[in-house]
C-alpha cells in the first residue's frame, strides 16, 4: 500500500463521488462515471455490454492477444532504412509515401471520409464495443467538461489575465464540504449529487493574475486502471491493441490543481510488464512515481501486478497518460487538470486526440523497427476513429467502421484540448471554416494568437478555442493531417483523418461538404510555430546557464543495425535497475549505454541539442521540467536568444530534421534551458516511437546528493524485488532499447 502520510496527510478522498451507484444522468454516466474507473473495476465492466478484456498469449505470432493478426505478416512498401551495407556509415534519408492518396481503390469511396460511393451518410458498420471496446471518446452525445473544475476545488475566475484579483483560495482540512459553481445548469446538475453544498473557504493567498500560486486543496483522487490486451478495430481493421481499463482511447483522469491523485495500475498483460506515466506533470518530491521503467521503477509484473502511484496534480491544463512502452498499441488516455481560465469560453469540448495508426501489431511495428524495417502508418485517427478505404485490401476490413463527432452550439466558444498521442506522425489540426485561438500549450498558459492549423509533434497538447460562427443546421469537417514531404512515415493512403462537427438542428448522420483552406506549405512545415508565438503569460525570466552541455544526435551504424547515438552511446535500459533508486542509495556507478548526464548541483542548465539525422524530427520531451527554449534553427547558432525577455516554456518541442543539401547534411539545432529545482533522474528524449526504441534517449540526474536524501516509498522497492523474482524463470524480450518492449 502506498504511504499516502508523507505527502498528503489531513487529504480527503473523492471516491465516492464517482461511484457506479450515483444517480447521474445516463449519458453521462456512460461517458464519464464508466470510464472514469475510481470504483471497481469489475463494477465497471459489469455496466457494460460483455467484452474480453485480458486474454492469454495464444495467438500463432506468440504474443499481444488471441487473434492472429494478418496484417503482422505482409512486406512493407519499403526497406527503410534497411541494414547497413559493407563501409556504410550514415542511413539513407526518409523515403516518400509509396502510395497515392486513397490508394489504388480511391475511386469506389468518397473522401475524405472514405464512405463507399453511393452511401451519403455516416452511419458506423461496426456495433458499439468492437470499433474502440468500452471507449466512448468521439460519440456524438459524449457530454462536455465541467468549465469551472470538479467539486472539491476553489472557484476561479473566468477571465485571464484580468484586473479583477481571483477569489481566494480555499483553505480545506479534515473532511471538508465541497461546492460546484457553474453557469451551466445541466453540469450543475451533474456535479452536485452526493456534494454538500458550501460556500465558506478561508483565504490563503491571493494569486498574481498571471502566475499564480497552486492551491492546497486537501483532495485526493483514486483511479483504478488496468492495462490489458484486447482485439479493437478503429478503422475497421482490427488488431491486438492494448487498453486501458478496456477502452482505447483509456478513460479521463481528471483533477483540480492542487488535488493528489493515485494511480492504481494493475496489469492484466499475460506476458510483459508494464508501466504509466503522467504525461508533463512536475513529480516533484515524488519522481520514483514517473513511471518510466529502469529509471524510475522496475516493470509492474504481468498477470495482475499492481502498483499505488501518488503524485500531486502540479500543473493545470491538458495533458495525457501513457505507457512509455506500449502506447503505440494503445495504452493510453488522456489527463484534464482543472485550474485558471485563462481565456474566455463557453463549452469545454473536452480532450481531442490525434493518432497515427497501423494495422500491424505494436510488438510486429517494433520488432521490425529494430531490424531496419521502419513501418509506415496506415491510418490517422481523430478520438481513436476512422476509416479505410478497405478495397485496397484482401485481408479483412470493414468499411465505414465509423468516424468522431461533435456538437457545437451556434456563436459558443469552444475549448478543444488537443493531443498528440500517436507514435510516429506529426498532426496538422484544423476545423474547415473556422478560426482557431491558441491559448495554452503543453501545460503552459499562452498570449492567445489565431491560426488555421495547429502543429502538433507526438505527446504534445495545444488547447484553442474555436468561435461557432456556423448556423444552425451547419456541418463541417474537422481534420487532423499528418506533415507531409517526409515531415511522417506513411503509406499515403489515408493520412488525414477527419471527423464531423454538427451545429444545433444539424442531421449528424450527414455528410459535410466543406473544405480545407490548409496550404501545401503549411503541411510540408516539419516544426512547430515560430518561437515568436505562444510567449507564456507568466513570465519566469531567463538566467545565466551556470553550466552548458552539447549533446549530438547521430542516425548510422552499429556494424549490424541503424540506430541512433547520443553522442556516440546509444541507450539501453536495464529493468532490473531502475537509476534513481541505484541513486538513492548512493551507487552513482552507471553502465555507459543508459545515458546518464549528471549536473551536480548546477542551478541552471543550457543543453545545445545538435541533430545529424535525416530520418525525421525529434519531438524532443523532457520529464520533471518545463524548458525554455532558447533558439532553434540550422547549422550553427549563433548564440542568439529568440525573445529572451520571456522565451516560450513547453515540456516537448520538435527538434527539426537535418537538411539534406547538395553540399551535404547540414545539422538541426535545438537550445533548451531548466532551472534544477527538482531533485530526480528526468529522461530527455526523442518521444517518437520508433526513435526511442533505437536508442534515442538520455538521462538527466539531478542533484544527487538530495535524492539519497529522498525517502522512496517501499512500493517501488518491493515492486523490483517482485519483478526480479519474475525475470529469474521469464527472461524479458527486450527487443529494443527498453522504452517499448518489456
């Protein structure tokens, strides 16, 4: 059991509040109540028409699930990168889409939706359960967010930054009441069962509009989330995936800035371990619950493992959480923190995640991965729907399998949180028609600028706020497509995933007829927006690196494989000792090939990132810290800072691809700064899948003399001595470099 006393004591649980038995309205308890699981899980199924959620490896490939996938076993269009030749050193760069758009069937389907000519609706094939199992993520009567948080947490003010001071924040104890404040009736309605009412907090501190301080709310919130393997079919192909209690996308944690919240994670794998991570929150005073295994923790066993995670909700925002192993077949979901409104809006909309997807299965993608067969998507999907233009295929598919929809309510103002969970594509994100107002990303609050499209690389998050200028009756495609001119591996036949945005009075089985006004240009751009754009409304001033460090990213041989180094050591985990518990005990006695960087008790520092790959764009994620980040660009820097007075802060920025000139590869560059405020072993690495998986990732160990003061939780220990005792008779596959395949 996890030591909640250290950290949260005097913390009241919100459980009860979710459990199955509360009276809220049907569609919400769908949506909302049954995939967020903080009751018991079995419950959870019950409510649920009947689905196999864990199964044994039986299948003819020997692992991921029952079903023997075909798809596992055809040839990809391409050999890429392939394996070195005799004295070839450097990898060939990334190849162009093999096919063209919709593939040779493209004549019998209507795009962008590919619905077979003749049909005229969006009418979905495939019966609830079997396109995304329990997962009600892009259902057209999937409720909104709560705009003013969950009950629990204090009252914020709705316009940001603004002259008017925030109320005060509570100051909450013992078993506290809990109020809901909405101008919205219905959420009203919805969050009130089971809360007493109160509007009695005792002030604390009263915040700067634009930076303030976290709230101490005295909540902690209980999810149960299991991780188990099961045959979905997003597109109409189905495949071995892996869920998250059951439902890809896995269901909503959500929290209010400031609550604690528990993962309790148990894996209903047969034959791998596992681990979640919390995408972009701090960890602070809590990073062995970072959940990424050999750095923070061993793997969580197979065949019902279990591990309590505790850390505080310390940013506010959008964000995800995945498995840094198996997020690419499906586990993951997504992570709403409620705080500040810093923009004004009407609607939460609610999570939007974008994906690009394969009809193979994850260990197949990575085992080919690692023998210089890099796979290209065969899919994009938008909330973990799309469809296939399935004439392209012999193997089984079944068309109109189903897309995503929306409502929007005529002259609202819609929050969109978008997501990037895919494991390889770069997302172009746009609504045709309509103006998108960029005001956070990642977990940062942004001056608000409009655009057309929203670059996202993989795990970042963008939330924008899109005015309904439509009428009623309207409908229009939303579009998420990937960057093209070897911006993402694809195999060209259905890059752009759509779904449908209906206004009120609308037919949502109709087809809209809009379209895109996203140039070629703006789709071939491999890189986020300018550094000029998406300054942070709380300015945290940039000091003087106290110490700098040059790291170079090379794509090239090994003598058997192309993987990639860090300067000249590629990474390899080892499961079976995680770094910082070797660094809580004082071992600082690291094997080369896990990458560690120490910086002492630096107070600042500079990293210049230098990247000779020509194999695609990093988006580079840094655990534990939000980064400045100073200057991007090509060949050298010159040392000068974009905007020094206030430089854009982000936990994942895209790291450009080199360019390949007639004079040679000319590197990209990348220059990030952190303040070592946050004792821990941080991973900085390449969050694209197949990059990590060849090695494309470091360890950033930060003040270690404190963590040997850290007082680790004997969970983790115990939960490497269990792990242990497995691998003594079950030798793991490590087929990579340890962050996808356990």
């Amino acid at each position: 059991m996890v030591a909640y006393a250290p950290y949260v004591a005097g913390t009241a649980s919100l459980s009860s509040l979710y459990h199955a038995s509360s009276p809220l309205p049907t569609a919400y308890n769908a949506c909302q109540v049954a995939t967020v699981t903080v009751y018991q899980y079995a419950e959870a199924v019950a409510t649920i028409e009947a689905l196999p959620t864990t199964y044994p490896t039986v299948n003819a490939h020997g692992h991921g699930g029952p079903y023997y996938n075909p798809y596992n076993d055809l040839p990809l269009p391409y050999n890429f990168p392939g394996q070195p030749t005799d004295g070839e050193v450097y990898a060939p760069e990334k190849p162009s889409p093999p096919f063209v758009y919709g593939g040779p069937a493209k004549e019998y389907y209507d795009a962008p939706a590919w619905i077979p000519n003749g049909y005229n609706k969006l009418v979905p094939s495939l019966p609830k359960g079997k396109q995304n199992g329990k997962s009600y993520w892009g259902d057209i009567d999937c409720p909104h967010l709560p705009v003013t948080g969950l009950p629990g947490g204090p009252s914020h003010s709705s316009a940001y930054p603004s002259s008017v001071a925030y109320p005060p924040y509570p100051s909450v104890s013992g078993s506290p009441s809990y109020s809901m404040i909405s101008t919205n009736s219905s959420e009203s309605t919805i969050y009130s069962t089971g809360v007493t009412a109160s509007t009695s907090y005792s002030s604390t501190s009263t915040p700067t509009p634009a930076c303030p301080t976290m709230p101490d709310t005295g909540v902690t919130r209980t999810y149960d989330l299991h991780v188990s393997y099961q045959t979905i079919a997003p597109d109409g192909v189905t495949r071995n995936g892996l869920t998250i209690n059951g439902q890809f996308p896995g269901p909503l944690v959500e929290a209010n800035w400031g609550d604690w919240i528990v993962f309790k994670v148990t894996n209903d794998l047969t034959d791998e371990g596992t681990a979640l991570h919390a995408h972009g929150l701090l960890q602070t005073n809590t990073s062995w619950y970072d959940g990424v295994p050999a750095v923070a923790q061993c793997p969580i066993t197979p065949n019902g493992g279990t591990l309590e995670m505790l850390f505080r909700a310390d940013r506010y925002g959008t964000s995800w959480y995945h498995s840094n192993a198996q997020y690419s077949g499906g586990a993951h979901g997504p992570l709403v923190i409620y705080g500040p409104q810093h923009a004004k809006y009407d609607i939460d909309l609610g999570p939007i995640l974008l994906e690009d997807w394969f009809h193979a299965d994850y260990y197949t993608l990575v085992n080919n991965t690692m023998n210089g067969r890099f796979p290209p998507s065969n899919n994009n999907l938008i909330n973990g729907k799309m469809q296939y233009p399935c004439a392209n295929t012999t193997l089984p598919c079944e068309s109109n399998a189903g897309i995503s929809k929306f409502k929007f309510q005529s002259g609202k103002k819609h929050l969109l949180r978008l997501i990037n969970a895919g494991a390889e594509g770069v997302e172009k994100f746009s609504i045709d028609g309509h103006t998108l107002t960029v005001v956070a990303q990642d977990f940062v609050p942004v001056e608000p600028y409009t655009t057309n499209v929203v670059t996202l690389g993989i795990a970042q998050r963008t939330d924008v706020i899109v005015e309904a200028i439509g009428a009623p009756g309207d409908a229009y495609w939303m579009r998420s497509q990937l960057g093209t001119q070897r911006c993402t591996l694809n195999d060209g036949i259905s890059p752009n995933a759509v779904a449908a945005v209906y206004y009120e009075n609308a037919d949502t089985d109709s087809v809209p007829a809009t379209t895109s006004d996203v140039t070629a240009d703006q789709l071939a751009s491999c890189k986020n927006d300018d550094l000029t754009l998406g300054i942070p409304l709380c300015k945290i001033p940039l000091e003087e690196p106290t110490t700098t460090q040059d790291i170079t990213f090379d794509f090239r041989s090994n003598g058997t494989n192309f993987i990639w180094f860090v300067d000249n050591q590629t990474y390899r985990g080892d499961y079976n000792q995680p770094i910082l518990l070797q660094a809580n005990k004082g071992d600082l006695d690291y094997k080369p090939e896990w990458n560690v960087f120490n910086f002492g008790t630096n107070k600042t520092v500079r990293i210049h990132l230098i990247n000779n790959g020509l194999v695609g764009g990093h988006p580079m994620h840094l655990h534990g810290h939000d980064f400045h980040v100073l200057a991007e660009g090509f060949g050298e820097w010159d040392g000068t800072v974009t905007n020094p007075d206030n430089t854009v802060r982000r936990d994942v920025h895209m790291l450009q691809n080199a360019q390949n000139t007639t004079s040679g590869v000319v590197p990209s560059f990348m220059v990030l700064q952190f303040n070592q405020d946050n004792p821990g072993v941080w991973p900085l690495h390449c969050h694209l899948a197949w990059h990590v998986s060849g090695g494309l990732f470091l360890n950033v160990l930060e003040r270690p003399g404190d963590i040997q003061d850290q007082i680790i939780d004997d969970d983790v220990f115990d939960g490497c001595k269990t792990w242990n005792t497995y691998t003594d008779t079950n030798i793991p596959n490590q087929i990579d470099s340890g962050l996808r395949r356990f």
